[in-house]
C-alpha cells in the first residue's frame, strides 16, 4: 500500500538517504527542511520522480499536511552547527517536535524521532543499554542538542500515555557515508577530507577516546524497520554499530585506506567530549531483528569514493 510519509531535515544527511528508500519502496514522501545544514544537491536525483515533493519549512513553525507517517529528522548533528546557534538547536528539538506530535495527533499519523546516543552523555555504563539514564551536563556546550533531544523524548512518551499517540523512538550512534557535507565537521567527513587533500589529519585529544561507527545504509534499515515494527514498541531502541575504534584507530585506518600522506596533528579536546560510546543492541536485535551488515572498512570505501567526487580527485 502506497503510504503518504513525511521526513522532516530531509534534505540532510540522513534524511535524502530516508527519502531515497522511502520512495524505492513505493511510497510517497514529502520531504521538510529549512535548509539549515541540508543540501538540494542530497535530493536533486529525486526531483525528478512524481511521488517527492520538497517544502522549504522551520518545523519550529506548525504545519499541515495529510500523512500517514512522520520521521522527524530535523536538527543539525554536528557539533560545530548544533553549537552555531544553540537557541535554535533547542528550540527545532523542543517546539519541532511539539508541532510534529501535534500534527501527528490531528492526522492520526505514527510518528518517530530521531534521537541520539548524546542522550547518554558521557557515560559511566558501557556500553550503553537503553536503561542507562545517561550523564549529560545540563550547561555545557553541548547541552542545547543532548537536552533538546531529551526533552524531545519525554514529549514523545507524555503525547504516547497522554494522547495514545503512535510514536517510536530511535536512538542513532556516530552514522556516516555518502553525503555527508563537506564542511559538516563530523569526525568521519573531516578525517577522509583532510586524507584525501593531503592535509594534517586534526585529532581533537590524545585519540584515545572511542566511537562506534555505523555505516548510512544499516542504519536507514534500522529506522524503517522500527516504523514498521508493532504499535506496542515504542522503543527508545539504539541503532548504531557495536565496532567500537578510538578516534586515532579511525585517523590511522582512514590514512591506510586513502594511501595519504597526511600527518596526524594534535588539538585541543572540545568541553564535555564523551570519553567513550558503544551501543548495546541486544533490544533492536530482538525486536526488529536488526544488526548492522556494513564492516568499517567497506563503509569508509564507499564514503571514501563519494568524497573524492566532491573534491574532485
Ligand atoms: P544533517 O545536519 O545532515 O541533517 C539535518 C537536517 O535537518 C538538515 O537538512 C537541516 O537543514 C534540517 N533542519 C535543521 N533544523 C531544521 C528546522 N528547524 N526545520 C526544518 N529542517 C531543519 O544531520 P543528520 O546526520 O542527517 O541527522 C539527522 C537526524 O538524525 C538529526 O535529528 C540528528 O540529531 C539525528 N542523529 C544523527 C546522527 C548521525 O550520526 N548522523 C547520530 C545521532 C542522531
Ligand atoms: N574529532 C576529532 N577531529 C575532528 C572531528 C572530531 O578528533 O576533526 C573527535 C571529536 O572530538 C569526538 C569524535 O571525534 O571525540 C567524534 O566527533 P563527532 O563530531 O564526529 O561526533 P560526536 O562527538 O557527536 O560523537
């Protein structure tokens, strides 16, 4: 049955990869972005098809459309954006997800966050069970995008016992690949930029600290997955890759791979950088018989070929 689906921050990194997916299953997509980090380039292959159709739109204003399902995708993930303008990154967490759960309840439409590790700030648990309470600073830098997400968790589960709303929740781990933007700042992006242009390879720290990688594709199966999965799981469910690599493993399999010849240079480590993540997956596995299928290096490859289009090598 063709669904009528919209994707908030659809035009982001992984939301034309939702969009993309959405419409190879038959589906039609309405895809919301303000274009605050999203690029028209991430879906200008889609214009062509008659089922897409792309809104300029804050969803920190209402919005009315007929849907069947919403993602609610819109938020800047990168540190340095999400930290541009921290105002605004609250308020697309928190008055974004009030106006989608809003429109949710007057279209009766199920309804799914994208939420995030940062929920779990820098954790004492590891790796990370969906049980962990998590270990945020409420006042730091990164405040505005952990607790804004937080937050938009607990309007998700007040609008589920309060208005019987169809809601899911997904929390995403460090996903990268193909269109990523080149200035976005993320780890993945910047370390194969700077390989690829030959530049110094910039490690925030010693390198010790640890992510878990989890490769575009794996991750958009996960989050389709949880959308259809039964109205009785709600999650909060962590979808990400259990490979956990420090950030100089990742600088050093980066330089292999790109045969750079790029040096490792040392910075500064940002306030409240998470020492460790990892997630657990064992509810995800169970529930939505979900796993990631991309190894490390076969995922830095692709992003690898993507990016030496983008800079033009
Ligand atoms: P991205 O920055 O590439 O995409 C975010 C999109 O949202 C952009 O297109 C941006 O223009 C749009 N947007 C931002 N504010 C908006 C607003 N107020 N109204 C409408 N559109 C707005 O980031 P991404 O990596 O694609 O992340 C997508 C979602 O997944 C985010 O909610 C993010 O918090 C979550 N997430 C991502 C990761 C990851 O590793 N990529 C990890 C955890 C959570
Ligand atoms: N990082 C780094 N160099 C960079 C960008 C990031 O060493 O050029 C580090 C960053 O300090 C963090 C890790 O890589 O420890 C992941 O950073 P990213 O911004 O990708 O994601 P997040 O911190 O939100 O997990």
């Amino acid at each position: 049955m063709r669904k009528q689906i919209l994707v908030t921050g659809g035009a982001g990194f992984l939301g034309s990869h939702l969009c993309e997916r959405l419409l190879n299953g038959g589906h039609e997509v309405v895809c919301v972005d303000n274009f605050y980090t999203g690029q028209k380039a991430n879906i200008s292959s889609l214009a062509q098809n008659q089922y897409f159709e792309v809104m300029r739109h804050d969803i920190c204003f209402p919005l009315y459309v007929e849907v069947d399902e919403i993602y609610n995708l819109a938020c800047p993930a990168s540190p340095i954006h999400y930290q541009f303008d921290p105002v605004q990154t609250t308020k697309t967490s928190v008055h974004g997800s009030i106006n989608m759960l809003g429109l949710a309840k007057r279209v009766k439409a199920k309804i799914l966050l994208a939420s995030t590790s940062e929920v779990y700030g820098d954790p004492k648990v590891h790796p990370q069970p969906e049980t962990y309470w998590g270990n945020v600073n409420p006042l730091g830098p990164r405040a505005c995008y952990d607790e804004g997400k937080r937050c938009a968790e607990t309007l998700f589960f007040d609008y589920y016992r309060q208005h019987q709303l169809k809601i899911k929740v997904a929390r995403i781990f460090n996903t990268y690949g193909p269109r990523m933007y080149v200035n976005d700042g993320r780890v993945v992006s910047n370390f194969v930029i700077q390989a690829l242009r030959g530049e110094d390879i910039t490690i925030f720290g010693d390198g010790s600290q640890t992510r878990s990688f989890c490769y575009v594709d794996d991750l958009i199966d996960g989050l389709i997955k949880l959308m259809n999965s039964p109205d009785d799981f709600t999650g909060p469910v962590n979808l990400g890759n259990t490979a956990e690599y420090s950030v100089f493993e990742l600088a050093e399999t980066i330089i292999k791979l790109t045969g750079s010849r790029s040096r490792i240079a040392f910075k500064p480590s940002p306030e409240d950088d998470p020492r460790q993540r990892q997630p657990d997956i064992a509810l995800a596995k169970e529930k939505l018989n979900w796993q990631p299928s991309v190894n490390l290096t076969e995922g830095l490859n692709k992003t690898i070929t993507y990016f030496k289009q983008i800079v033009g090598l």
